[in-house]
C-alpha cells in the first residue's frame, strides 16, 4: 500500500503531505483541517469519482461539504502505485504513467467498442422506431461511446490501480441517526438540507441493520437486536430490551458504526478502506481503548485500510500500546505468548503498516517516531503535560500562603 495525499491552499490546508497506510489516524485542534483530509482521501479513494463524467466529478466534494474549499491557487495530488491524479482549482489531470494505460488499451479496445455502440444504437432506434435529427444523434452517440469507455476501460483501470477500496466514511454525527430512526427516508425525499454524508450513513446503517439482525457489543456488555423494523438494545439488569434511542449516548454512537461494520465486512472480497470521524465520542476512556482494539480487528483484515480522527489522546494511547505490542514480540519473539495475554494478537499493528499526524495551522506533522516504532511521547504527554505544568503553577501560588499561616501560628503562641 503505498497511497500519498499532497494538499496545497484547499480549505483549513494550506501545505499538507500525508502518507496513507494500513492504519492511518488524524489528531489536532478543532477546525485544524481533520476531517478535511479524511474527506478527500474517501473521494480520491473512489473508483466512482474516476469514472463520473467530466464536470460531475466536482459533485463529490459538495456531497462531503467542502467543494467551497477550492481557491484560485488549489493544488491537490493523489498517488499511488505509481500512477497520480492532479486536481487543480476546476481542473483534473492524470498522470503520464496512468494516461499511458488508459490510451495502450484504448487502442486495443476500440474496434470492439465501436463495434458494440453501433449494435446497441441498432438495437434502440429498431425497438423504440427512433428517427433521430443529426445533431441529437451525434450528442446521442458521443453520450454512448463515452459511457462505454468509461465502464471499459476507465472504470477497471482505476478500480485495479490508483483506486483499488471501496470506501465507507463514517460522520461523527452518526449519534444523530438512532433519533432519526423513522425519518431519515422522509428527510432524503424531501431534500430539507442535511449533508450529505450524514444522509449517506443514515440509508447505509438501515441497509445494514437488515443484514445484522442482532450483534454483541461485548465491551458495553449489551446486545444489538433488530426486530420488526426497530433496533433495540438488550442489556443484563432489564428483562425487556431498551429502544436504541432511549440507550446511553456512547451505545447511541457506537452501535450504527458497528452494526454497519460488520454489514460490509460480509463481503469479503471487496477491499475496503473505512475512514472514521472521532470513534470516542460519548466514549469514558476504558470504552475508547476496547473501540479502538475492536475497529483495529475489524477494519484491517487483508488488505483493507482503516483511517481515523480524533481528538482523543487515550485513542493514542490504545493505538500505541498495539504498536509496542507487535515490537516486544518482533524483538523477543519467545514472548509472544505472554504478550499475547496482555494485549491480544489480533490487536496488533505493525510499525510498517502505520502513520501518525497532527493537524495544525495549515499543515501536518508526523507523530510517529520511525526509530521507536511508536506514537511520539511529546505528543501523548503534550495535553498531560500542560495540565501538570499549570497544576505546578497554582501549587506554587500557594507556597506563600501556606508559609503566612505558619508565622501567624507561630505568633499566636
């Protein structure tokens, strides 16, 4: 996997180069610009975006609320296995390498091509006896030929090279799908102005739940249940389950994500990327360890990819102890049974397969230490760090008045 970002004056990002691997996680300030490189790597990511027609790819970044982001000096590049696209300001371009391709089985392709949109057009104009006027059959033929390039040749080109996944992104605001759970169809029909991301996820985890009739959330000691059309939620004290809208902010959260989740990993030969807005939310911090461990174990089967933001500095911590895990082992190998009980295999990520950044200020910053092997420590203690010292500071203020009260004592007797 070998999949790099390069943004230049797109939104919050004004000089940004990120390095996609199996793991690849986001963390920074509010409005640092996130969540706006996880948005584009879900449309770069795309074999869909690739093959929209010319003008219609730009419709994928109004539908992940950032098509406003472009400015007259824009320069985005997406690259990998060698072959890159470059979107500059209302402009997209392909490499020379990836061109190469396309136009080597175009020559190989045409003839049949050709061939084919004759016999189709033959087909039409016999079966709906259409006289068509000269001008409306050559945009008719143009509007053919185009989409039979771009299902033959295009399509499979970028769905085998620069855009193998099938990406799934996954909003924050899921929590705002359980109180939605009989309107969500109403507010797509109606078009009242939700993003689009969100409506996305909505119609996903509704298909999804059809799939998943039932599921263990083990690390909240419930159990999803859909019956009749309606998603509860089964925990221990109660003998009638709850409804998944009257649950817990944290199960409200993490119960479509996970239910969708499991939905998509059924079809096992699709590689998939899943990319995840802040998995924490609503989450105490033991809950935010075992959400980390089990996306970890979910979303990096075989090739599949897994990219997160957060804002979570325990997120870090559970993705760090993975890593040092999977180190220990590769450096005492005769341990790894121990380490095994300590933080299960499955759980484990290789250095090699992972990256780090923090967001801020129009750029990112690698947080991964390639010499350790692991999350940088200054950015695990930064927050810890600055709380501490502050702590310090008003434990000094005291200083003076603990020594006051003392004399005073001491004039007293």
């Amino acid at each position: 996997m070998n999949e790099q970002l390069i943004v230049k004056n797109f939104g919050p990002i004004k000089d940004a180069t990120v390095d996609f691997k199996k793991v690849t996680v986001f963390i920074g300030p509010t409005g640092g610009g996130k969540s706006t490189l996880a948005k584009l790597a879900a449309i770069l990511k795309d074999p869909e975006f690739y093959s929209a027609s010319e003008g219609k790819e730009f419709e994928f970044f109004a539908n992940y609320s950032i098509k406003t982001y472009f400015q007259t000096n824009t320069h985005i590049t997406w690259e990998n296995n060698n072959d890159s696209i470059l979107i500059m300001n209302d402009k997209i371009g392909v490499s020379e390498s990836l061109k190469n391709k396309i136009d080597s089985i175009t020559e190989d392709t045409n003839d049949a091509l050709i061939k084919n949109l004759v016999h189709r057009l033959q087909n039409i104009v016999t079966e709906q006896n259409i006289n068509l006027e000269i001008k409306e059959d050559i945009d008719f033929l143009k509007n053919e030929l185009d989409k039979l390039i771009t299902e033959n040749i295009f399509a499979p080109i970028y769905k085998a090279g620069i855009a193998p996944y099938r990406p799934s992104y996954i909003p924050s605001e899921r929590s705002f799908v359980p109180a939605i759970e009989y309107s969500w169809a109403g507010l797509m029909r109606d078009d009242i102005g939700l993003p689009k991301q969100i409506l996305n996820f909505a119609n996903s985890f509704s298909t999804s739940r059809k799939y998943v009739p039932e599921l263990n959330i083990d690390f909240f000691d419930v159990k999803y249940l859909h019956i009749n059309g309606q998603d509860y939620i089964k925990i221990p004290e109660r003998e009638e389950p709850l409804r998944l809208f009257e649950t817990a902010s944290g199960i409200q959260s993490v119960t479509p994500l996970l239910v969708l989740l499991t939905h998509l990993l059924q079809d096992s030969d699709q590689t998939q990327s899943f990319i995840i807005e802040e998995p924490e939310l609503n989450l105490y911090p033991t809950a935010q360890r075992d959400l980390v461990y089990t996306l970890l174990e979910k979303c990096t089967q075989g090739n599949n990819a897994l990219t997160i933001t957060t804002h979570s500095p325990y997120v870090l911590a559970a993705l760090n102890l993975c890593l040092y895990a999977h180190k220990i082992k590769e450096l005492f190998p005769h341990q790894a049974r121990k380490v095994n009980k300590l933080i299960p295999e499955k759980y484990w990520v290789s250095p090699r397969e992972f990256s780090a950044y923090y967001v801020a200020g129009g750029g990112v910053k690698s947080i991964f230490d390639d010499k350790t092997g692991l999350l940088s420590e200054s950015q695990l203690d930064e927050v810890s760090g600055e709380f501490a010292d502050i702590f310090d500071r008003l434990t000094d203020l005291r200083v003076p008045e603990k020594k006051t009260l003392a004399k005073a004592k001491s004039a007293k007797k």
